[in-house]
C-alpha cells in the first residue's frame, strides 16, 4: 500500500540532490577523508532548502546488525516489489479483461460474478458497483462463497493481486475466470474519471 513516486508526487530533482550526497559520502569511506555521517542522520527539506543531522545510536536489537541478527540474507524483490509470478502470468495469458470489455459485460447486464481482491482500506476509498470484498489473503479459505455457475471475475489495485488470485482460482478449478488488467487504477483512468484513486 506504499504509494510510488508517481502516485506519492516526489519531487524528481530530489533524487539528484541525495544521489550526489551518497556518492560524497561514499567516497569519504572509501578514501578515509572527511567526517563521514555515520552514526548521524542527515534531514534534507528541499523546498526549504536546508540541511539538518542528528546523531543516532546503533539499536542492539536491530534484526540486522544487532546482537542476534534475524535478517541474514536478502529479500525476495521480485515478491517484495510486486512482480507477478509465472503462475499467474500463465495464468492471466488470454483470461484478461480490459477496463474497457468489462465496462460492457456490466452494461450488457451479463452476470458475473465480480471479486474484489484489495485490502479493506483499500475498498473504503473506490470499489467497482456490485463487486465483493474477498482480500487476497483471505481468498484460499473463501472459495466456497465463489458461484459456480457464473463467471469469475477478480480485481485489484494494478493488476498484480488480481493475477494471483487468478493463478489460484484455476488451479481451484474456475477455468472460466478473468481478471482485470491494470486494476481499478485503469478503470477509474480509461472508463469512470470520476472515481476517486489513491
């Protein structure tokens, strides 16, 4: 639910700003020269334009580089930065719905059986008209409460949740589900303008 600099408006000249402080401070390590920041923080406000730093303590508990260190190995980025797995891109490989097909399967008034797969918070700020909230979580021991007889088809933010879930219904045996490509994110850009997003 971390928004991306586009969604989260960063401020692009920002990167140049604490690229460059990085690599300075990289090259006081490596050379030995200067007071390099470790054990400070350094707080940049780039519309003020100031510089403040303030000296911060190791945490013997940290999970990292404490006493007991439980992070020991890096983490899955592919995973942890959202990146769908082969099983859901096979998965989604010709069972892919555009914003814009789906628009008219609602308006043909074709039953279908719409599943929102996003967190609750998420399902506070928009949601698709007669959709269910079944977060991705929770799905696995919510099959039941899917129908049998009319199509199924999954949702999310971007594209990524939704996938998954339907990687995980056609290995359930809901040969016949569809998810929504780009999400509800594509849908309030291409069909309703007026839906609020985050």
């Amino acid at each position: 639910m971390v928004p991306s600099c586009a969604e989260g408006v960063g401020l692009g000249v920002l990167c140049a700003t604490v690229g460059s402080v990085q690599a300075n401070e990289a090259i006081k390590l490596i050379t030995g020269i200067g007071d390099p920041l470790v054990g400070r923080l350094l707080i940049y406000d780039a519309l003020e334009l100031s510089f403040k730093d303030i000296r911060v303590r190791k945490d013997p508990e940290c999970p990292v580089c404490g006493k007991n260190p439980t992070v020991t190995e890096l983490i899955d980025y592919e995973e942890f930065c959202g990146v769908v797995s082969d099983e859901a891109q096979t998965a989604a490989a010709g069972a892919t719905l555009t914003s814009k097909e789906l628009r008219e399967l609602l308006d043909d008034g074709r039953s279908i059986a719409l599943i929102d797969v996003r967190e609750p918070a998420e399902w506070q700020i928009n949601r698709l008209p007669g959709a269910k909230l079944i977060p991705l979580g929770e799905l696995p021991g919510r099959l039941t409460e899917l129908p049998q007889t009319e199509p199924v088809v999954v949702y999310c933010k971007t594209g990524v949740r939704s996938a998954e879930a339907l990687a995980l219904l056609k290995q359930s045996g809901f040969s016949t589900a569809k998810h929504l490509g780009g999400g509800i994110a594509s849908y309030a850009k291409t069909v309703d303008p007026s839906m609020p997003r985050y």
